[in-house]
C-alpha cells in the first residue's frame, strides 16, 4: 500500500520536475527567437500588374495591398473610392499605378514605409489654414506636434507633398526633415487625427493637431474577431491597458473594480490570494457557476491571474448574448475577453515598469481593555456558581485585586496577527521591436505580494512571448507562448476547517493573569481544553506558524494561429493551443493544533498534487464584401476542445517535531510519516462546436447581425448532448439621418440597439449523469495478506442521465451618445435575462448519496445601466477628464422542482455550533441571497418575569411572555437575555417564527473617477460604491458571547457601560433581586440594548441583531504621477521616465461595524457557497497600501 502511494507520488513529482524542464526550454527557444527576427527584413515591392475591368477603386487599392505589403488610409466621406475604372497596366510601380488611378481626380498621396495616405490635393481640413508654400532657401525644418490639450502626439507622419521624403515624430512629438524642396508643403498624418497641410515659411513649425471622433473609431474585441466600437450591435463595455498601466495592481480582475457598468468585483478578503469574484449582471445560476468565461488572446482560460496586468492592451466585456452567443455554452454568464500587448516592429524598444508597496492594516475593531476583560470574565465565571469562580481566581486572582488590571496596558492581538511589516513588489521588463515581416515582443514580470499575518505572501513570475511574421504575401503566423508560476505561502485564515481564526485576535485575552499555566501534554487534553491550552500558551503569530502552507502552481500555455488571405476578401484561420497546469499544494499542521490532537500530538501533512491538460483546436472562414452603401461580412466556424485532469491526495501522521515541513515534504516516506488516507481522481472533458455570425451595414445607418452557434458536451448523456444557440441584433444610427441635419455641431453619435439571443452553461462535473468511481484507501479491505483499494463513488451525487443544457435568453436594449465630437459620450442600456432549466443541486435520500443534480429552475433578471465619459477640459497645459458607471440590477428565482416553493441552506460558518438552522433561503419570486433567521425583539426586562426561583435558579416568566428557551435546548432565560419576536403567538420562539431578515444582493453599485494632467503631471482619483446590500455580520455573533473558549475578550460594546450586567461591582456578588437588576441597567445606567453573552455555550442563533448595511463609497485609489521632459532624460538615451506614488483603500465611508463592508467569506460548504453570499466571519482584513513605481521607456 505504502509503495503504491509514493510511487503515485513520486510520479508527480516527475511531472513536476518535467514541466521546470519544459519552461526552460521554452524560455531558451523564445530567446532563439528574439535574436533570430532581427535577421528578418522588408522587402521592397516589386511592380504590380493590374488588370482590372469596371472597378471600384476599393477593389484597386486591395488589389495592391495583396500584391505588395502596403496598406491605404483615407476617410471615404473625402475619397471617392466607389467610383468605376478599368485599369491595364503590367510591370508598373506602386507610383505609376496610383499616378493612373487618380489622375484628374483632386486625390494625392504620400508613401511612408508601408503606409499610403490618401487625401483631396486641393481641399484643406476644415478649421486649419491653406496651404502656404515655402519660401526660396529653407532647406530644413524642426517642429513639435501636439494635441489640443498640448499633449506630444508620438508617431505622426510627416511627409513632404508631391516626394517620399518623410519622417515619425519621436515620443514628444518632435520630428526634423531635411533637403526640402523650394517650396514645400508639410502633410501630417496620424490615425484619430484631421490631416493638415502646412506650407513650410520658417524653419520651426510646431503643428497642433484636432482629433477626430476617435472613440467611434475604436476597434473592440468580440469573439473570433474585431469590430469598430461605431458597428457594434450589443453591448460591449471595456477598459483599455494604457488606463491599467497607471493603476499599478498585482491582478487583473482588480483592476477592472469599480470601472465597467454592470461588472461587479468582489475581493472576498484582504489576503495576498484572496478570491476575486466577478459578476456579468449579477449571472443567472442558482447552484451553478456564475463565473464569466475568459478569453485571453483567442484562447479560454480559467484563470485569468496568470496574466500579468502589465501585458494587458486592452479587456472587453460581452455582456448579452448577441454578443456572448458566439461561444454557445460558455456565455452565459457573459465573456471577458482579454487581449495581450501585441508585437510591434521597428527598432527595439525596452521597457521597465516596478513598483514597490507598503501594507499596513488599515482598521481595527475595539476590544475590551484588560480591566473590562477580567470583570466581564469574572461575571461570567460568577453566572456558572462557585466552581467558575474558584477557575477564575486561580488565573486572575481575587476579584478585590481586580482594580490592579486597570494599570495594565495589555496587548491588542491585532498588531501580533497583523502587525507584521509588509512589503510588496513588481518588476515587469519588455522588449519589442523587429522588421516589416517579423514582429516580436517579450515581457517578464516578478510580482511579489506580502501578507499582512507573518509568512504569508504570494509571489508569481510571468512570461509572455508574441511572435508574427509574414510567411508569405497572403499567410502569416502568430505565436504566443505564456508562462505563470505562482507560489502561496501561509496558514490562511478565512472561513473554514484547518485554517487560524483571524477572529482569534479578537477574543484572545490582553492578558494571561496571574501566571502561564503548566505546560503539559497537550495530547492528553479534550478538544475544549486543548484550544484553549494553545491560545494561553502560544501568541497569535506562533499559532499561525503551526498551521503551515504552500499553495504552487504553475501553467504554460501555447497557441499558435495561421491566417491565409486566399482572396482580397475570403481568409480562412487555423489556431491550435496547448496549456498544461500543475497544482501542489502542501499543508503541515504542527503538534500544537487542534488536528495533531486528534492524532496523539504529534504533526500531520496533506498532500494534494494536481495536473490538466488542454486541447484547442480552431477554425474559421471570413468573408467582407463592401460596395456603395453596402458592407457585408460572414464568418463561419468549427472548434473541438478537451481537456482531462489527474489528482493524487495523500494524507500522512506521526511525524517528528524537529522536523521541518520543507523536509518533510521533500522527503516524503524518509521521514518516519505514516501514510493513513489516500485517493486519487482523474475526469476528462471533450466539446465540438460548429458556429457562424453574419453582419450587415447600409449607408453607415443601419446594421443587422445574426449569430448562431452548436455545442456538443460530453458531460451530458446521449441524446441530451447538443445545444443550440442563435442569436440577433439591429441598430440605427440616427444622427445619419436627413431629419438630423442641422446637429452635427453638437450630436456626434445617436445610436439605437436591440439584441436578443440565447447562451448556455455546462459549468458542472463531467460525471454527473453516469456512475463513476475513484480510489479510497481509507476503505481498503483484505485480499489474504494483501490489502487492496476500496473503489467508492466519485461524486456524492446520485446520477442524472437526464441532464441537459442550462439556457439563458437574453433580451437588450441600448442607446449610444456622443455630443461635441464625443467630448461628452456615454451608453444607457436595459435588458432581461431569463435562464431556464437551471441545473440545481438538490438534497435527496438516497443510498450512497445525499444529493443529485436536475434540470429544475428558472429565474430572471432585469436591470439598467449607464455609463458616461468625458472630456471636461481640453487645455494646451491642463487637460481633464471623468467617468462614470452604473449598474442596477433586480434577479428573482421564477421556478424551482415542482411542487416546492422554497430551499434552506446552512452557511456553515459555526460549524455544529449553528445545530443545524439554516440560515439561507432561496424562495419562488426573490432573489437569491436571502439571510433567514429571527428577528431581534430588544431584551428581556425584569418586567417581563414575576420572581425568580432560587432553588433552580431560574427566572420565572409571566404569563404571555414568549420563551426562547427552546433554541438548542439550553439558553437560560433571565433579565438581559436578547429577546426574539413570537411571530405566530405561540407563546414560545421556535423554528416557526423565523423569517427573512437580510438580503444580501446590492440594490445598485457602480464607480466614478477623474484623471488630469497638468504640464508633465498626471492624477487620477477613483471611487466605487455599492448600495442596498446586506451583511450577515456572523463576527458579532461569536465575538459578544462565550464562543468555543473560556475566559474569551469581547468587541467593546461588552463593556459595563454597554452592556447589562448582574454583578455588584462593590461586593462582586452575582444580583437576581428582580428590582435590584431593574435599578443598576435600567435608566441612567443603561447605554446598550442587551447582553448577547446570555446565550452562553448554547448556540450560534442567526438573528437580525447581527444584520448590517453593507452599503459603502470607497475612494479605492489615488494617483499622482511626474513625466520627466524627454530634453533631459534623452541625454542618457532614455525616451520616456515617469515616477509616481499611489495610495489604495484611501477611504471607506459606511456604517458597517466590521473591518470592511467588501467581504464574502469562504465557508464550510463550499458546494452551496454561491447561495450563502455577504457572510463577515473570521475574514483577513485588507490593507491600505502606499506604492511607489517608475515606467522607463529606453
């Protein structure tokens, strides 16, 4: 058996060590070609032949792009490109045949490199001034071409009229030319930009250059292609990387937090791995997985933290399903598709982008002080008679002694867990550059992210290599090659089993007492007195340091696409990917934890090795027609995923203590450990798709797109394995129209959308509708003297062959405005999503199984959003800009099983402690989200009992008083008790008078910010908020009772003034005299509501007392930046250095009681977690940080 495990092992171990041996090779096969495209050069064109009869001159001008590596500008509002010729010229240069084309015509043009700019000889831009010609002897002239806000503009093209004599501005916008002709007239070009003739009088000419509407011109990523933001029939929202690169992060999804109407990020913790949960529109599914699918590059993948922010160019959000439909069953919950910076040509350009970063815990919650403490200890010990009295004063003393913890400064275990000093880092370095045929770019980044307990920290490497080169005219290779290694070290705190309690530093007394109590064997103690044994005896950071883990992973991704250009207007694409991810993670609990407990005190590992495999295969044929007034394109499709995954688990006991964990996990079976559990567990997943969308734009006005797409999964049955997907869009663009002439000064943009369509989910296991098994060593059984495996059933779901595809249909409509050339421009959109046949879990009984999966629900979604931006000041120094988003949403669950109405679920954060209440409800026409519980009536007076019973001790209620002593059987009933509503007048508060107390899903959330800049300085500020939510604060709970440990602290709102209280301060005798209690909390005295310490051990009641407004406006960043002039940092061959500093979680402004009102805690049952959200337990607190960071361009 032994052997079997570690040779299972130790096969990982081979698959660990063969990936380190594929990305080295990787890495020295990206450095071969990094130095190998230099070699690759441009190639002159060779004469062209055309032949060509009753012609556009579109049709000419793509004719000579096929036979050459030029490609055209023009504005076709200004260039007549539809006009009809016939054209025969052989053996004839680029010059001539332009020369023939456009004779007569009032069309000229400049050749630059690649580039061929058309424009209208004889018309100026409107708004510039007429061509002037130079006079006779200038010879040479310099200049500086900005923006209208007085910003450099970087790679204009400028080029002497009638020559090929040209040159680019440099990255401040100067540019010089020499040998001018007498004279000469300047062209300056640039994408964006109205095109200006100058004519040269003097031999300085800085030019200021006027945008065109640009932000129409904008190309968006959509699935299996690009379309011009102006064309878009659905919603599409995006974040460009140049944003990014100001804002420095150390993942993605956090970047986007705050910026994109209808996107909602939720960072779960403030731990350096914390999860990040991301929403498209709130996402439809109850059970299932809500996750949007990512795309990086063409490509899906499951995480998108393996990019480095630093490599991003640009992020889109496919928010409804005319849009998403495209990728059939992974679009949902919308599409993040997320495109890295691509290669570039030219000279070769290096780039360092780093920062470095300071954490510090920005809020602290108030403790009892260590007077408070020891009095509310003793009025607890006193409460359980003289037995809890003679416990105390062997710890604390007498209580005539007890004055002297006033002079004690005590510790706050808040600095001991998160005190330690944090230090983060990023160093990103980038080469790019290469000739006309080959391109390249290779970037590597180091992220470093401290922790703010002791030993925690996360550190992950990237390297992303780009490569495309032109095979041929008509057939280029792209090649991206993608390297993550993350590492995780720490115990970890939030939520569940196995991990320290950060709420340990909460109820961790400020003192020990008289004196540390005797070591003993800590394996001898029952479980009670062990904890309560560590927490004495250990600070908070030694315990943290017995809980030891390392999380790695690591990921090498490999796509590589061919496009074949067979006609001028039909190219056919080929991608192919590979990406193989290994997971280790390693846990060690040392001999004072409550596992080594169990287990005779001595440490325990947990092993759990994992690796996937994944197969893409893509293709796809495009076709674009364009003649008058009518474009067309058509893009039809195949693709086959697979992927399958291997997972070993391996649990081992009896370890030394003077062992480290380190070497015990490097020398597994070396080390005197017992293997005790194993198991292992492999699954395989295969999808064919077939997929096609059609486009179609009349006169600019007009635009129609239908999508269609096929899926079929192997995680369903036959018979139920196919899905099907359509989907359609039109749009009007209404400022076009001849009714709106006159409007074209202030109305840049009015365009109308409506959308709608269908996208599925198969986000479940690929077993659920077959039995499968896997191995359990844990039930091995005999074979003579062999013990063999014991094969159990791989999931704890019954099968389902009747499983089929979770649908959601999409409704969309969509407004997008821009006026005075989009210098204020913004989208307003409402939709309805309604997902069917949802595929929910649900609790059965059943031999070997509790639950099973059905195709059974239905729910609903309506909701809004708007987003604005604009560009409030256009100065030739100062230059403003702001946006704004936001997103509301209402989502109602329309159907569950038939003949059930509600479910109950447990967010488990007490463990046996909750005895079974369910504390979450889905239920027929709400929202998901619902916190169920009782209802917090104030506290029993002395008014509502008639004497007390000293006998028994008890206090005795009058009639009509409802009774809460039934909740878990033990809680005590007396003055101070919180009091819960009686909601069916029974006369006793049971499960029948719980109701919904909560709802955790906002009302609406959003963000809004400002950028400037202002000569060489930038700033940016940026605010997000969420309103309307609640947050089931379970904290409060455990941190204001006797929870899992003796002699507890408390939050403040437990001290003598806050709370009520039994004992005579001056005798320290425990009160029961009714009109004695009613005389010392009563009145005056009484600042606070109720004692929620009465409950005692009993239970962990969920009640509303502990429901909180989660609602909050955060100013999450400041940034202030500094370019230095490029005069200076150019002597030392530097293009471009700017230095900035930025302070994350600046300000939060809510009325949460908690660290942060941005929490959703890990819990227990994770297979339910989606239905529990908003849960504030035992989380890592985050940080305020302050970074300091330069971008160097060389």
């Amino acid at each position: 058996m032994k052997k079997k495990t570690f040779c299972d092992n130790n096969r990982l171990l081979y698959d660990l060590l063969r990936l380190n041996r594929i990305m080295k090779l990787t890495t020295l096969l990206l450095l071969i070609s990094f130095m190998s495209v230099q070699a690759v050069g441009f190639s002159q064109a060779a004469n062209l032949n055309i032949n060509m009869a009753n012609s556009t001159v579109k049709d000419v001008l793509r004719e000579i792009e096929d036979q050459t590596e030029y490609f055209f500008m023009y504005n076709d509002s200004k260039i007549d490109v539809q006009r009809k010729v016939d054209m025969n010229l052989e053996n004839k240069s680029v010059e001539e045949v332009l020369n023939a084309l456009f004779e007569g015509t009032g069309t000229s043009y400049v050749i630059k490199n690649r580039q061929i700019v058309l424009y209208p000889e004889k018309q100026s831009t409107p708004g510039t001034p007429k061509p002037v010609k130079s006079e006779q002897g200038i010879k040479s002239v310099t200049g500086r071409v900005i923006d209208t806000g007085g910003l450099p503009l970087p790679g204009v093209t400028v080029m002497v009229k009638g020559t090929t004599n040209g040159t680019i501005t440099d990255v401040e916008g100067n540019y010089t030319l020499n040998d001018l002709p007498a004279n000469a007239t300047l062209i300056f070009s640039f994408v964006g930009m109205k095109m200006q003739e100058v004519g040269v009088t003097k031999q300085t000419m800085n030019i200021t250059m006027e945008e065109e509407s640009i932000g129409l011109e904008e190309v968006v990523a959509i699935g299996y292609g690009t379309v011009r933001k102006k064309d878009l029939t659905g919603s599409v929202a995006s974040v460009q990387g140049e944003t990014l690169s100001k804002i420095p992060v150390s993942n993605t999804a956090e970047a986007l937090s705050g910026r994109l109407a209808g996107v909602q990020i939720t960072t779960a913790d403030g731990s350096p791995d914390a999860e990040i949960i991301v929403r498209v529109r709130g996402g439809g599914s109850i059970t299932g997985d809500n996750t949007p699918l990512y795309i990086v590059d063409g490509f899906p993948v499951s995480n998108i933290n393996d990019i480095a922010p630093t490599d991003i160019e640009s992020i889109n959000v496919l928010k409804d399903a005319s849009s998403t439909a495209i990728y059939g069953s992974q679009g949902a919950n919308g599409v993040i598709i997320i495109t890295t910076k691509s290669a570039k040509g030219g000279k070769t350009q290096v780039s360092y982008n780093g920062y470095l970063q300071t954490k510090s815990l920005k809020n602290r919650l108030d403790v009892l002080d260590p007077y408070e403490y020891v009095m509310l200890n003793y009025e607890l010990a006193a409460l359980s008679g003289e037995d809890g009295i003679k416990g105390f004063e062997k710890r604390f003393g007498v209580y005539d002694d007890l004055d002297l913890y006033k002079y004690e400064k005590g510790i706050d275990w808040q600095d001991d867990m998160f005190g330690a000093d944090v230090l983060s880092q990023q160093h990103n370095i980038s080469i790019q550059g290469g000739a006309e045929k080959t391109k390249y770019s290779l970037s590597s980044t180091y992220t470093k992210n401290g922790g703010l307990m002791e030993n925690n920290d996360y550190t992950r490497y990237n390297v992303n290599f780009k490569l495309d080169h032109q095979l041929w005219d008509n057939l280029r290779l792209d090649v991206n090659a993608r390297i993550a290694d993350t590492e995780v070290n720490g115990s970890g705190t939030s939520g569940g089993t196995y991990k320290v309690r950060t709420s340990d530093a909460i109820t961790k007394g400020p003192v020990n007492g008289l004196e540390d109590q005797i070591v003993i064997d800590p394996g001898t103690l029952a479980d009670d007195e062990y904890d309560q044994w560590v927490k004495n005896n250990l600070t908070l950071s030694e315990q943290a340091a017995q809980y030891w883990k390392r999380k790695n992973q690591k990921s090498f991704a490999f796509t590589g696409a061919l496009t074949w250009n067979i006609l001028k207007s039909l190219t056919y694409r080929l991608e192919g990917g590979y990406t193989y991810g290994f997971d280790d993670n390693q846990s060690y609990w040392g001999k004072y934890t409550s596992n080594a407990s169990y287990v005779g005190g001595e440490p325990l590992i947990d092993w759990e090795q994992s690796k996937s495999i994944r197969l893409r295969e893509a293709q796809t044929v495009t076709y674009d027609f364009s003649s008058g007034n009518h474009k067309f394109d058509a893009m039809v499709g195949q693709e086959i995923n697979s992927s399958q995954t291997k997972a070993t688990d391996i649990y081992a006991t009896n370890y030394s203590d003077d062992l480290s964990p380190e070497k015990i996990f490097a020398n597994l079976g070396l080390t005197g450990g017992v293997p005790s559990i194993s198991s292992s567990f492999s699954d395989k997943y295969n999808k064919a798709s077939f997929f096609g969308r059609v486009n179609y734009i009349f006169a600019d006005k007009y635009y129609v797109t239908a999508t269609f797409r096929a899926d079929g999964s192997t995680k369903f049955a036959e018979g139920n394995r196919w899905g099907y997907f359509p989907a359609g869009a039109i749009a009007w663009r209404v400022n076009k129209e001849s009714f709106m002439q006159g409007t074209e000064n202030w109305l840049s943009d009015l365009k109308l959308r409506i959308s709608y369509g269908e996208a599925g989910n198969d986000k479940i296991g690929s077993t659920l509708y077959k039995l499968s098994y896997k191995i359990d060593d844990r039930k091995a059984y005999g074979i003579g003297d062999q013990l063999a495996s014991y094969y159990v059933p791989k999931n704890s779901e019954l099968p389902n062959p009747n499983l089929k595809w979770e649908t959601t249909i999409t409704r969309n409509i969509g407004l997008d405005f821009g006026f005075f050339n989009q210098r204020l421009s913004g989208t307003l959109e409402a939709y309805k999503n309604s997902a069917d046949d949802l595929l929910i879990k649900r609790n059965i009984v059943a031999p070997g199984y509790d639950s099973t999966y059905e195709n059974i629900g239905s729910t609903s979604t309506k909701g809004i959003e708007l987003t604005l931006e604009g560009h409030i000041i256009k100065g030739k120094n100062f230059d403003l800009r702001g946006n704004f988003n936001f997103g509301f949403y209402k989502s109602n669950v329309d159907r569950l099983a038939p003949g059930i109405e509600e479910q109950s679920y447990a967010s488990g954060w007490a463990g046996t402690d909750n005895k079974g209440y369910y504390d979450y409800k889905i239920r027929v026409g709400d929202p998901v989200g619902l916190i169920y519980g009782w209802v917090t009536d104030g506290y029993y007076t002395t008014d509502d009992f008639s004497s007390y019973d000293e006998v028994n001790d008890e206090y005795i209620l009058k009639d009509g008083v409802a009774n809460i002593g039934m909740l878990g059987g033990r809680i005590g009933v007396r003055p101070g008790t919180v009091k819960l509503k009686d909601l069916d007048n029974s006369g006793f508060v049971d499960d029948n008078d719980r109701k919904v107390i909560g709802n955790a899903t906002p009302d609406f959330y959003g963000g809004f910010g400002l950028s400037s800049t202002f000569y060489g300085f930038d700033a940016s500020v940026l605010f997000n908020f969420v309103y309307g939510n609640d947050i089931y604060n379970a904290n409060k709970i455990a941190s204001t009772q006797q929870y899992r440990t003796s002699y507890p602290n408390m939050l403040s709102m437990m001290d003598v003034d806050n709370r009520y209280t039994y004992l005579n301060r001056e005798t320290g005798e425990i009160i029961t005299d009714l009109e004695t209690l009613k005389a010392i909390n009563e009145g005056d005295n009484a600042k606070a509501l109720w004692s929620p310490f009465s409950f005692g051990n009993a239970t962990a009641v969920p009640h509303s007392w502990a429901i909180e407004d989660g609602s909050f406006l955060r100013l999450q960043n400041v940034t202030v930046g500094y370019t230095i002039p490029s005069q200076l940092t150019r002597k030392i061959n530097i293009q471009r250095f700017r230095v900035y500093t930025t302070v994350n979680n600046v300000w939060t402004l809510t009325n949460y009681s908690g660290y942060d009102p941005e929490v959703s805690s890990p819990v227990r049952n994770s297979s339910t977690s989606s239905l529990t959200p908003g849960v504030d337990y035992s989380s890592y607190p985050k940080s305020l940080s302050w970074t300091f960071g330069v971008n160097v361009t060389f």
